[in-house]
C-alpha cells in the first residue's frame, strides 16, 4: 500500500494534525492558481506552437500534410510515452520540482528547435520536447487532487486549463504572426523564452506540497495501482473518454489551417491565426463549465458541453467562412468544457496512487493527439475536410456513449479522511 494510503488511514489524531487543504478565497488558493494557469499555458503554448506552421514545414521541406503533422504528433506521442515515467518519478523527486523542471528544460528544447538545420533535427528536437515536458502534465491534475479542498477542484482545475486555453491560442497566434513577420524560426524562439520567463514565475508561486508524501519506486505497488485504476469502472472511461476528446480538437485544428490555406478561402497565415484567438473561449468555459460540475454534478452536464463540441463540428462542413469560424468556436468552447469535468472527475474518483490516475488519463489524452490527428491526416489525403469531419464525427459519438455510460456509475470517494468521505457522499452534486 502507498504512503499515501497509509497516512490516511492513520489515526485520527494523525489526520487531525494534517494541514487543511487550499481553500478558495485563501492567498495559497491565488498562489496555485496563478502558478497552475502559468503551468498550463506554458505546456500548450510550448507543444502546439508548431500547429499552424505545418503548411509552411511541408513548403519548405517538401513534406506532404501527413508528415508535416509529425512535427506536433512526435511531441505528444513523446510526451503521452513519459507521462507515466514522470508520474511515478514524482513519487520521489516531489511534485514542485518535477513541474518546474520539466517546464524549465521543455523551454529550452523549444529555443532548440530554431536552429534546426533540417526536418529531422526539428523532429529530433521536438520529441525531446515530449520527453521532458511530460513532467508537468502528469504532476499538475494530481497537485491539485492533493492540495485543493474538494468542493474547489472543479474550479481551480478549471482555471489551469483555461491556461491552457490561453496558451493554445497565443502559441498558435504568435507563431503564425510573428512567422509573417520574421521567419518560423524567430517565432518558436521567442515562445521558448517566453516559456522560460512563466517557469520562472511559476517556481515563485507556486505553494510547496503539503499533502505529498515522497516514496521510492515499488514495482509492485505501482502494478497495484495500475490494476486498480483499470477495475474502477468510471476511470476507465474516462482514459477513454481522454484520448477521444483531445485526438479531435487536435485533429480539427491541425487540418483546417490546410483547408482555410487552399484556394477557395486562400486566407494568409496571419488570418488563420485570428481563428486560432478562438481559444479564448475555451478559457471561459473550462472555469465556467468546472463550476458548473461543482454545482450540479459532473454526470450531469458532460454529456451536454459534449453535443455543442459534436454541433460545431458539423458547423464546419459549410463552404462558408462565417459559419465555420461559429462552428470551431462551438466546437472549442465544448472541448475545454468537456475537459475540465473529465479532468477533475478523474481527481474526484481516484484512489492512491492519484499522480498515477493522472499520468494514465493524460497518456490517453496526448496518445488520441497523436493517433486520431494522424488517421484523420489520412483521410485528409483521400477525402478532403468530409474524410476529416467522417473520421471526427465518429470520435464524438463514442465520446457522446461514454459520457451517457458515466451517467449510470455509482459515485465512488477519493482517499480522504472520514468527515471529508462523509461530506461527499451526502453532498455530492459535484460527482
């Protein structure tokens, strides 16, 4: 059994001695929030950055769309890879100094990459990138489950991937403006050092662990956990629901820069970047969407955020470009919804080891990055945006089964001391 488990199991003067978890309203709650939003930011602008430069990595290497995808599907493969490793690394590393080391050593990688002299060194580069940015993803969503009293999960994680919103949207905006203007390659620097600055200030925020306790790497613990995870019947939709949802706002996003490229709409690059700003909603909705789940329960609305994300993808089979842009916008909004609640859900059901539940929900997620945005590519390549949108389309369908499927589970509590467990099971809207 963990330490963790251990600890929670312990006496109930052990647990009374325990520091309180962040509450919202506390200078700790602001402190990790601000730390957590710079953390996700940082994490999307640094991978996604290279996003809307594909139409230009397939002009200037000779690439087909396919392989120009490679740039962004080898650093999430990388990263969905190493997500275990930093999980269970953080067991004994810490989760403060995993994050900020993964954020410090992926903005140089990033800095790396624009001195690239070819394809393959830019490849090269970029999947070093997954490796050591794996660190932060796998350790945020499980700081968070330890640190930050329950009924403010769904708001504090919510606030962390409306970073991420933010840092989807000006890594992909910068980038294309700045490429106008400069070259790719003063683009991708300047969000590398731009990286560097946030892991500085997220170091300075960032409230040390107080509910972590450090262990060494026990395989048979790990395997336990591992086994556990996988009989719980919620998390395992939930890895599954994962990979589904980022594989198609991946996906719809990697190949419309090539449609609104072509010469039907024939937009410059700085034009599809202004699409990109389209982020910004989903920074609205992951913290909105996330109260909502405090409030009335996660069961009952991800299914609904779920059919706005599949709505907006039908949007976009229009030929005309207003329509589009309210399509992606819809489509957007309900991606970073539906993550929010699939992300805290997974905090609110785990038991310990909580940074490996993490670590299996995010392999999930940046694996359907990887794999579905590369089966989508395909059909790219057969079918036009209809192949892409087919290929979607099934995607949010199944997404759409496994969130009626969550409707159905019986509410399960995370390791937490007696009145807390109590306190859920009676008042437990955010399930």
């Amino acid at each position: 059994m963990s330490r963790i488990a251990l600890t929670l199991s312990g006496p109930p003067s052990a647990l009374s001695a325990s520091p309180e978890r962040i509450r919202a309203g506390t200078p700790e709650f602001r402190r990790s929030n601000r730390a957590l939003f710079l953390g996700g930011f940082s994490t999307f602008s640094l991978l996604y950055c290279v996003q809307p430069l594909m139409p230009i990595f397939a002009r200037e290497f000779g690439l087909s769309a396919v392989q120009s995808s490679w740039s962004l599907s080898i650093s999430t493969a990388a990263l969905a890879i190493f997500l275990l490793v930093a999980g269970i690394a953080s067991d004994s590393i810490g989760r403060k100094p995993m994050m900020c080391g993964a954020l410090l050593m992926a903005s140089v990688a990033t800095i790396l990459c624009a001195f690239a002299q070819n394809y393959l060194q830019l490849l090269v580069m970029r999947g070093i990138l997954g490796v050591v940015l794996a660190g932060l993803p796998a350790v945020a969503m499980a700081y968070l489950s330890e640190e930050i009293e329950p009924t403010s999960l769904g708001y504090s994680m919510g606030l962390y991937i409306s970073g991420s919103a933010l840092g989807g949207m000006l890594g992909r905006v910068c980038s294309s403006q700045l490429t106008d203007v400069f070259s790719w390659r003063v683009a991708i620097a300047i969000i590398g050092v731009a990286g560097l600055l946030s892991g500085i200030e997220f170091w300075r925020s960032l409230p040390r662990s107080h509910h972590f306790h450090k262990s060494r790497f026990d395989a048979a613990t790990i395997a336990a956990g591992l086994r556990g995870h996988f009989r719980d019947q919620g998390l395992r939709w939930l890895f599954l629901l994962g990979f589904l949802l980022l594989g198609s706002f991946v996906s719809l996003y990697n190949y419309m820069s090539f449609r609104l490229l072509d010469a039907h709409f024939g937009l410059r690059q700085s034009a599809i970047s202004a699409i990109f700003s389209l982020y910004v909603i989903g920074m609205f909705s992951s913290v909105w969407v996330g109260k909502l789940g405090d409030k009335f329960g996660r069961r009952r609305v991800l299914w609904l955020v779920m059919s706005v994300m599949l709505a907006g993808l039908l949007l976009t089979l229009a030929n005309t470009l207003a329509l589009i842009v309210v399509g992606i916008a819809c489509f957007t909004f309900g991606f970073f919804g539906s993550h929010s609640i699939a992300s805290s859900w997974v905090g609110r059901r785990a038991k310990a080891p909580q940074a490996l539940a993490s670590a299996l929900y995010l392999l999930s997620y940046y694996l359907g990055s990887a794999l579905v945005s590369s089966a989508a590519g395909i059909m790219w390549g057969h079918a036009g945006w209809n192949g892409v949108v087919l290929v979607l389309t099934a995607c949010l369908l199944a997404s759409l089964f496994v969130s009626l499927r969550l409707r159905t589970l019986a509410i399960a509590t995370p390791d937490l001391p007696a009145a807390q467990a109590l306190s859920l099971q009676s008042d437990n809207p955010g399930a």
